[in-house]
C-alpha cells in the first residue's frame, strides 16, 4: 500500500512538472557557476528531483541554429538517427556515431522517472548502432555523399584513428577495426581490444582518444548512479579516465572522482589531456555546476564524496574524509545541469586570431533546472594553456519560443578547413559553423 502510494505521489509530482515544460526557457547560468573560481550557493536537499525536460520536437523545414554575431551556420547534413559525436578523418572523411543507450534493466520509480525523461527528452529511442561516414569532395561545407561505414555496433560513442587501425568505443568494450585511407566501408570482423566497466550503464557513453604517440588510448566511463546510491560496488573503475595499452589491451585508471566525463581532447598549448564531465544532481537548481578541466595522472576529483575540490556531499554515505582531503578542484566551472558532453581546441586558422587554441563545448541541456540551463554550443578563450574568459555563445536557438527542443548538441570537432561541426542528436543533423565572412566568400 505504501509503495503504491509512493508511486501515486511520484507520477503526480512527474505530470506536473512536465506539465509545465511548454513554457518559455531561458538556458542563462547563474553567473556564479561558471568560471575558474565558482561562488556556490549552499545546497538545497529535495526528496524529488526536478524535472524541466524540454519537449523533443526537431526542427521545422528549413530552421537551424541561431550563430553568434560574425558567424554563420550551415547543415553539413540532415536525415541522420540520433548522431552524437564526430571525427574526422584525416582526409576530411566526417565519421558519425549514430546511437543511444543500450537496453537497461528497470530501475524502480526512480528509473521510470528518468525513463520518462529520455523518451520527452528524445532519447528514448533504439540505437542505431553504427557509424556513417559523410564525404564532402567539393569542399563547399556540405556532405555531398553518405555511407554505412560500420554496423552492428553496442551504442558506440567515442572513435580513434591510430595509422591504419580505428577503435570503437562502445558501451562496454574498445573494439579495434582495420582502416585504409579513403575507406567508406569497413566490412572486417572487429577484434575487441579490451572490456569497458558496464552494468546498469547509468551512463552508458564510453568516449575515446589516442594519445599523440600512439601507444595508449583514453577512455572516458561515467558512473552507475548520482551519489554511489546503488553501492560503491557498482562504481569499481567507473567514474573515471582509464589509460588503455593499445598493444596489449591492459588498463589502469588514469584519473578518477569525475561522475561523468567525455569529449576528451588535448590542450595545444601544453599538450595536457582535458575533459568536460557532468556534476551530481538534486542539491538545487545551481549546484553542481558541470566542468571542463586537465585531468592528472594519478589524480582524484571528488566524486562521490565531494564536488569543486573539498565541499563535501553529506548525502554520500559512508562519508571518506580521506580521500576527500586528496580532492583537486575543476579548472573551470560551465553551468549546473547544462550537461557539457562535447569538447575540441580551435586549433585551426578559420576563426578570428583571438580565438586561437580556445575551447568549443556542446551543452545538451539540463532535464532538472529551473529555469533550463545548456541548449547551446560555446566557447572558452584559454591563454597559455588555461581558460582565460567568460564563457561565450556560439549556437543558441535550440530551444523554441515555447520552451520546446528542436535540436540538442552534443559532440563538436574541427573539420580539415578549421569549421565547427556540431552533433545535433534531436535534431538528426550535422551543423558546420564558420566565420560569417568566410561564409559568404563561398
């Protein structure tokens, strides 16, 4: 009887909320979560968790982004299935993984909660499980042809090219495949080079890069719960970057206590390893803020026990004062609930001099912010290898005048000519942005 109640309370508390995701949306942060230095407001302990999940619409006929002042944005492609990241090839080949979540188990009201949200959300659809590959051969910023380049895949994210080897990461392994220049089709067998932590797959993204030498790769696993709710247990080597043999196969945590990190890139300035990672929820509409931030060999930021350094989480329970006393605080704070999953240098020469060696994040969008937060693509100016600005926007217009989502960013890369491509995984599309005088040249 009182489970059934608890479930009357929840669902009711669900429809309201989502009831109210027709209003408009402003995806502003409050000033103080961003930065290199965040002023926290003290923690807000709800027992439900708010949900403010924009309505997935796609984006009428002919509508796009809307680009900053003194750049344009073009579809580089439509029509694709729930794209969410990209790499490119060094031939100017744009790889896509198309994919989504991997079945999971029930999870309770909490798990119907966030089933829910996904399927509002427009995550709530089967993976396509494979990679297609565009080609732009007349280089006019379009995609002029498409081809299935692998199939058959486990919800694949992440994506590395070493010589003539290229790995997959799925949800739960690194899969290696042999590649030759110009390839549009792989049909060769994949060798699995190692397994991933999977499981519950709370966060099922595996994201992937080489090192510059080639010998190892990293790979980004988010963790199995919020806080460690479902047991410390089920976080063993999650939460972290692991540092993978490409050789061999063998792993060892690299960097650990970043609840869900992805788009790793290196800095090129000094050629440190840098992810951005989505925060914990439930402790208010401006705590925690996501971040980007160098990650060290051997270093612990915080999760579970503690967030932006030694601020502990009195939720966590066994408390471990030990390791939160070894917790290194983020370099640079990017919204609470924004859900930063993309990442890439401006190491080209396409954009203005001032931009030169900054950051490009995809923010997918908060689901329990209120007002939502994220729905946008930025970007960080960095000086001698550190942030150096305040964040600035480069596409906004993902939500709709009536609060709705026509598209949701999520991996970013610089193509051959130096343009932004943007995965738009509501949206379905490949976006390219570029200088708008540049633009107009073409």
């Amino acid at each position: 009887m009182r489970n059934a109640m608890l479930s009357a309370f929840f669902i009711g508390a669900l429809t309201l909320s989502l009831a109210a995701c027709s209003e408009p949306a402003d995806t502003g942060v409050a000033e103080q979560t961003f930065g290199p230095s965040p002023t926290l407001p003290a923690p807000e302990e709800s027992w439900l968790p708010t949900v403010n999940i924009a309505t997935a619409t796609g984006w009428p006929a002919g509508a796009k982004p809307r680009a900053a002042n003194g750049m344009a944005v073009n579809a580089f492609a439509t029509g694709l299935d729930h794209p969410r990241t990209v790499h490119v090839l060094p031939n100017g080949d744009v790889l896509v993984a198309e994919s989504n979540a991997p079945p999971k188990p029930s999870g309770g009201i909490k798990g119907w909660i966030m089933g829910m949200v996904m399927k509002r959300a427009g995550a709530g659809v089967p993976s396509a499980n494979r990679i297609t590959l565009l080609r732009d051969a007349d280089g006019d910023g379009v995609a002029e042809t498409r081809s299935i380049f692998l199939e058959n895949l486990f919800s694949p994210f992440g994506m590395a090219l070493v010589g003539e080897e290229f790995y997959v990461a799925n949800a739960d392994a690194i899969v290696k495949f042999p590649y030759r220049a110009g390839d549009t089709k792989i049909t060769a067998a994949g060798v699995k080079l190692t397994d991933l932590p999977a499981g519950r797959n709370h966060h099922w993204t595996k994201d992937l890069i080489a090192s510059p030498d080639g010998t190892k790769l990293y790979a980004t696993v988010g963790s199995n719960s919020n806080i460690g709710e479902n047991g410390m247990e089920e976080e063993a080597n999650r939460a972290a970057v692991l540092e993978v043999d490409r050789v061999s196969g063998k792993w060892r945590v690299f960097a650990s206590g970043l609840r869900n990190p992805n788009g790793p890139a290196w800095e090129p300035k000094t050629g440190a390893l840098w992810v951005v990672v989505n925060e914990r929820d439930e402790l208010g509409n401006d705590l925690v803020p996501d971040y980007m931030t160098s990650v060290k060999d051997g270093a612990f930021y915080g999760w579970p026990y503690s967030y932006f350094g030694q601020k502990v989480d009195t939720r966590v329970e066994p408390q471990r004062p030990d390791l939160v006393a070894k917790a290194i605080a983020p370099d640079y704070a990017l919204g609470a609930h924004t859900a930063s999953l993309g990442l890439a240098f401006n190491t080209g020469n396409l954009f203005p001099p001032e931009m030169a060696g900054g950051a490009f994040v995809g923010q997918h969008g908060s689901w329990n912010r209120k007002p939502r937060s994220g729905y946008k693509v930025i970007f960080v100016p960095f000086t001698d290898g550190k942030p150096s600005g305040k964040p600035q926007d480069v596409l906004t217009g993902f939500l709709n005048d009536n609060g709705e989502a026509q598209g949701r960013p999520v991996g970013v890369a610089l193509d051959k000519q130096g343009a932004l491509l943007v995965a738009d995984d509501v949206g379905n599309a490949i976006w390219r942005v570029t200088p708008a005088a540049r633009s107009a040249a073409r």
